[in-house]
C-alpha cells in the first residue's frame, strides 16, 4: 500500500464552451444531438453493479417534443429499493476502507472523462431530457458537475488536514473522519444534471454507500452519469440507481435500521414531510441521521433608483427566464423604483420581443419548453388567473402551447399589490412579477421583500447608492442565502459563490464548499498517550 501525505491536483473552474456558429464544439454538439435522437434507449436500474430491467416501464420523452420516445425505462418497486440497499450496505466495509487518494482518483477521473469524450454526450442528453439550451447544459452538466468532482476532493483532503492544534508533551491528539454508519439516500431533481450528481458522489466521496433516486424526468441523463461512474471504475454497489415511486421508496429507506443520512433537493413540501418522517422514526435508527437539503425559492431582484438601468433588465430577464425560470435561484419577483420604471420596462420588452423560442436542437432559441405537463398546467393556471384579475397588468407573454411541447412564453405581470399571488408563492416557470414602489418607500419595501415569502435561497440588489447596498444587504441579511449586488440571482459557481438557502429553502448546507462534505463524515477523536500514569493519586492528596 501507498504510503505518504498526497497532494491532490489544485482545482481550477472547467472553461465554459461558447459553441458560437462554425465552432468545433458546436459540430460535435450537434453531432451528439442527432445520434441520441436517432436511438430508442432501454434505461435500467442499477443495483449492485448490475442492470436491472422490469416489465414496468417509463418513457422519456424531450418535454420540447413529446411525440419522440428517447428511451424506456424499468420502474422498479419495493423490493428493489431493499435490494440497493443490501447492495450499499455489502459494498460498505471495502469502500470505506479504501485509501481516500484512491477514492479521489476516481472522482477525478469521472470529471476527466466529461470534460473529454463525454462532454457532448452529456450535454445533449441534458438538453434532450431537460429542455436546456446549448449553453445551459454546458454550464450545468459539463462545467458545474466537473467544478463539483474536482474541488470536493480538494476540500475532502482540507478536511483530512484539519487536525487538533495542541498535543502536549507525551500525547499524541489526532481526528480522523469516518464515514457515517450506514447508507445514504440521495434524491435529487429534473433541473441539474450537475446536483443529480453531486448529491450521490459527494457522499460517496467521504466514503459512503449510496441509494440514489433521481426524479423521473431527469432519468436520461442519470443512465449516462452510471455509465461513466462504471467507466471510471466506481465499485459496485458504492452508489445504486433507482427508479421508484417516491411513497414506495420513502417507506424502505426510513424504515431501514441502517439509514444515514439523506441528501436532498427538491420540494420544500417533500422534505418537510421526509423531515417528520425521519423524526417519527428516530428510534428505529443506529445513529442520528444527517438531514440535509435545499428546497425551494421565492427569489428576488431589487432595483434602487440609482440604480443602472441597463444593467438591472439584463439581470431581470437572464435572472428570471433563463431555462425557463427553472432554477432554484431564478428571480420571480421584482420590485423596481418608479423612477426607473419606465426606462426599465422599456429596455425589458425591447428585449423580450427578440426572444426565440423553441427545441433545443435550434441553437438559436433562448427559451425551450418547461419540463412537464404538470408544470405546463400550473403555470397556465395562474397565467389565466392574472388575465381575469384587474388588479394586475400582463405586459409581455402570456401564452402558452402543448401541443407539440410543453411551451410557456415569457410572462411579464406588474401587480399593484406587493402581497399579490404570483409575488408571493413558488411557480418554477417562465413567469415573473414586477411591483412597481415609490422612490421614497426604499425602507418600507425592504420589510416587505423579507416578510413576504418563507423562502430565503437568493436575491439582489441593484444600485449606485453604496448607502443604499449596504442597508439592502444588512434589512436582507437573512432573506437570501446567496446575495448578489449588481448582478443577476442566478449563477452560483463552485469555488467562488457556495450554494445554499435558509428558512423554508432548505438547511444551507452549502453545495460546493467544505461545508457540504463535513455533513458526510462522523469525526473520532484519539487520544495517544506515550507515557501514561500509573498511579492514581494526584499530588494534592500528598
């Protein structure tokens, strides 16, 4: 065996790909997009380091095209839930007793292997699966997913490091960091192939087993992921993919002994409700389970009247339609000066009208489809409540079409009200609210941005006034767990912003930072003493 103090390649950002027209990446793109339309898949379940298929299937199908069958996948039940588990739990003793650089080693060369040969493979299953844009996948499922591989086995090795600062004379004081005691669940979700990942490999990384679930409307680009996690020589059984009803899932996983911890992203619904699950079993459990998530997000931009105007529409509309406001981050509420106002909504619906939209196979479409029917009808639902409501004004948008794929126009509402429907609740979609405040009522509208919604993932502020950035961010300090001033909400970059959400929008756990990985590790402290005592009396007896 190795022996030595390893140290890992320094992490930089993965350069992000232009695939500007007569590029070399765009020819390959288009490439890998017209090879995966031109197969129907069969995705299995992976448990073990085994396919699995079933009888039952599900199809995957572009939410920007409905009609074309990317691929089946089996759906599996109860007792393939139990299955991967078993399968974790068998994998466990040699995984965690692997030398941590040959646990890095692997990662590393998952981040190898889609920054090179499956770059494009990868990318076009994410716009294909998801309805993102060229760019969009490439910074989510090649730059973002490589970001995360790369600088989490720096900061595993910084947590390595981090060790008691004092052993006095005759005593060696020490921690190491041992995985948990048992499995972790990672459930992850449709919008990032780059989270879909993470949450399994993060955990994995500090030498857990894993059972993943990814939502079914991610499942294309889960199938390809396995694929290159196997490639890159992850052992079986160290993370098993499956897919199954969440119910069905939920009921083995909380059930078992031997859960861990789960790794979250999704709904704040769905995790309050695991949250009370795990609380009610907690006696069923060998240890504390760690609980981490990040959930939803009622995001805001703040534009002050010294404010730039150009600056602030292009971060209102970057900010709130990009992937189709599909971000946890996406900006869906704005309040803007009156003085600014004009000159704003001017700038906006000038740009807005360029807006092309469409598949993602047409490079030229800044918007693609939203990800499902059940998002299409919620979002047409209250698209149809503000065109009956007189106390709001749709400016820009307003339609919406299914019969083809599950397209939503960018959709402008200006409310009067600052507490109106679409200013206070989550709607994941191509849907933003503008509420227009008195120059002078700066401070007022600053309690209301904090008192309005129960979600705190991001927001911004946009200004020339340093006075007024520095009250923004003080009033606002705890409506967002990533502030931004002068820029769009969205964005966050692995090494540089770390990721993360209070109140109702999760426990801030920080995606991409150490933060994240110490929840997947369980320290123990050894105390050595060279010369220990051998008599019990101490010298004040005497």
């Amino acid at each position: 065996m190795l022996k030595g103090f390893f140290n890992v390649p320094t992490a930089v950002n993965e350069p992000i790909q232009d695939y500007a027209p007569g590029s070399r990446e765009r020819e390959l793109l288009q490439s890998a997009l017209a090879e995966a339309r031109a197969v129907e898949g069969d995705i299995p379940m992976y448990i073990g380091g085994k396919a699995v298929h079933t009888d039952k299937k599900g199809k995957v199908t572009p939410p920007h095209d409905h009609q074309h069958l990317l691929a089946q996948y089996s759906i599996g039940d109860k007792t393939h839930v139990q299955q991967a588990i078993d399968a974790a739990l068998a994998a466990k003793p040699q995984w965690e007793n692997l030398a941590w650089e040959q646990r890095a080693s692997i990662f590393l060369k998952i981040a190898d292997l889609i920054a090179g040969p499956y770059r494009y493979k990868l990318n076009a299953a994410t716009m294909l699966g998801q309805s993102k844009n060229a760019y969009q996948a490439e910074i989510d499922s090649a730059c973002e997913l490589i970001d995360f591989l790369r600088f989490n086995v720096n900061y595993m090795t910084e947590i390595y490091q981090q060790q008691p600062p004092v052993s006095p004379k005759g005593v060696w004081n020490r921690v190491e960091q041992r995985p948990l005691e048992g499995f972790v669940f990672a459930l992850t979700p449709f919008n990032f192939t780059a989270i879909a990942a993470n949450l399994p490999t993060s955990a994995a990384l500090m030498g857990n087993v894993v059972v993943w679930k990814p939502a079914d409307t991610q499942v294309y680009a889960a199938n390809l992921l396995m694929e290159i996690f196997r490639e890159a020589g992850l052992p079986d059984g160290v993370i098993n993919l499956v897919y199954v009803d969440g119910p069905e899932a939920g009921e083995v996983i909380f059930n078992s002994p031997d859960f861990a911890g789960i790794h979250f992203t999704g709904s704040t619904a769905v995790f309050q409700n695991i949250w009370k699950t795990i609380g009610n079993n907690i006696h069923k459990y060998k240890t504390y389970p760690r609980i981490v998530g990040e959930t939803g997000g009622k995001d805001f931009i703040l534009v002050h009247g010294s404010a730039d105007a150009e600056v602030s529409s292009t971060a209102i509309l970057r900010g709130a339609f990009e992937y189709q406001g599909q971000k946890c981050s996406a900006a869906s509420r704005v309040y803007i000066a009156k003085s600014l106002w004009p000159s704003i909504k001017e700038l906006m619906l000038r740009d807005l009208a360029t807006f092309k939209m469409g598949g993602t196979e047409d490079f030229g479409n800044f918007i693609n489809a939203v990800i499902d029917e059940r998002s299409f009808d919620k979002l047409a639902k209250y698209i149809d409540s503000a065109k009956a409501d007189g106390s709001v004004e749709i400016i820009a948008g307003g339609n919406y079409d299914k019969s083809k794929g599950y397209f939503i126009e960018p959709t402008v509402i200006v409310a009067d009200d600052p507490k109106y429907i679409t200013m206070c609740e989550e709607l994941f979609g191509p849907v933003l609210t503008v509420f227009v405040y008195e120059d002078e009522a700066f401070d007022d509208i600053l309690t209301t941005i904090d008192s309005t919604s129960i979600y705190a993932l991001t927001g911004a502020v946009i200004a020339q006034d340093r006075y007024a950035i520095e009250k923004a961010s003080n009033a606002l300090r705890n409506a967002a767990g990533n502030f931004y001033i002068n820029d769009k909400c969205t964005g966050a970059v692995v090494g540089q912003q770390p990721f993360g959400g209070a109140r109702g929008s999760g426990t801030n756990d920080k995606a991409g930072s150490m933060i994240n990985l110490l929840r997947w590790v369980s320290p123990r402290t050894i105390k050595e003493s060279f010369d220990p005592p051998k008599d019990y009396r101490y010298p004040f007896l005497g």
